[in-house]
C-alpha cells in the first residue's frame, strides 16, 4: 500500500510541475490549452516574448487579460492539489509520504467530485456525505486517473486543432501566392497586349502618314502643271 501511495505522490508531483522553472506549480494559472504555469513564470515568459501572451509548450497564442496575467482563469484542481501536499508536507516526516487531511490527520483516499477537493474517510462521514446530493465520492486513484486521461484527451484535441489549423494555412497561404502569380501574370499579359496595339497603331500611323504625303505630292504636281500651262 505504501508503495503505491509513493507512486500515486510522484505522479501528482510531475503533473504539478511549472514547464517553464520545472518546479512546483506556485499560484498557478491555466491557458484554454489547459496547460498551466507559476504566475510570475509566466509573466517572464511575456516580457522576454515582446510582451505577447503565446503558450510555451504548444506556441497558441492569447490575448492578455485586462488587469494582467493573474486574472486568468485558475485551475481549481491543481490549487487543492497543491494546497494539501503544502499541509502534507507541514506534517511529521516520519510520516511517510501518505498525503493526510488537514482536518483530520487521516490519510486522502477519497475525493469529492462537486466540492473538487481529496478528503479522507471520516469526511465522507461528516463534511462530504454522499446521501445529502451536494457531494459525490469516488476514490483518489480514480480521480487522479480521471484528471490524467481527461488532461490526455485535451492534449490530443488541442494538438488535433493546431494540426488542422496548420494544414489550413498551409492552403491559404498556397492559394495566396497562386492568386499573387495569376495577378502577375495576367497585368504581363496586358503590357504585352498594349505594346502590340501601340505597335500595331503606330504601324497604321505610319501608312497614313505616307498616303497622306503621297496625296500631297500628286495634287502639287498637278497644281504646277496647270500653272505652267497658263503662264
């Protein structure tokens, strides 16, 4: 039993690890990629990121809450995770590392589902009875699975819609560029075209002019001769 429990501490104490200091979560703050970080972690992380709120393991990146970073939402769950292994640890030592209830000193094995708190067996019968229907028991190792497939699932999501968002920036930015190449190409087009009309009329211009000359020259003949025959 009490190397499971040990089992049980080490996992909640890696999943109560900040990924930007790797140490315990203090005051801990969650982003709606339900990754969660120490509050002045994360207010670092902003100010050497030029000021904007990205997500330091998966890079999604959030607005800034008005009144700063403290105002995002907390993880219920991890504060009374953290609460109770801070009065676990106040505890004797020699105690081993069974996480204990601060009112009771009995070993957590229980934990309440509406309240999202771990509790012990003498809760069960006082604080959190199940009967009254404003508490719901199920046991620590279940939970702390539960929370564990739950935050599983929410990784696979969010991975799943960075994926698709990815893959849809990929098409615009493709459709993009391709619109970029028919627009260059079409306005070549048309500088050709115009060259070839301002050829063409230039051409036209020129026979014209020529005609018109001709014309000219037929007509002063004429006009000559006929001074010539009257002089």
């Amino acid at each position: 039993m009490a190397s499971k429990e040990l089992s049980l501490l080490g996992d909640i104490n890696v999943k109560l690890e900040c990924s930007i200091c790797n140490g315990r979560l203090e005051d801990p703050k969650s982003l709606s990629c339900h990754h969660s970080f120490c509050l002045k972690c994360l207010e670092k992380w902003v100010q050497t990121n030029h000021g904007k709120l990205t997500c330091p393991i998966c890079r999604k990146e959030y607005p800034i809450p008005v009144g700063g970073l403290e105002k995002l939402a907390p993880n219920t769950i991890l504060n009374n995770l953290l609460e109770t292994i801070k009065q676990h640890e106040k505890k004797d030592e020699a105690k081993g590392t069974t996480l204990l209830c601060a009112s009771h000193d009995q070993p957590l094995k229980m934990y309440c589902t509406k309240c999202k708190v771990p509790i012990c067996v003498e809760c069960t019968a006082m604080e959190h009875t199940a009967g009254d229907g404003k508490h719901e028991l199920i046991n620590i190792v279940t939970a702390f699975n539960t929370f564990k497939e739950t935050s599983e699932d929410m990784k696979k999501a969010a991975n799943e819609s960075i994926r698709k968002t990815e893959n849809v920036l990929k098409v615009v930015t493709k459709n993009a560029k391709e619109l970029e190449e028919s627009k260059e190409a079409s306005l070549t087009d048309i500088d050709n075209q115009v060259q070839e009309m301002v050829q063409v009329i230039q051409k036209k211009g020129d026979e014209m002019r020529k005609k018109v000359e001709a014309n000219y020259m037929e007509e002063k003949e004429g006009n000559d001769i006929l001074l010539l025959l009257y002089i």
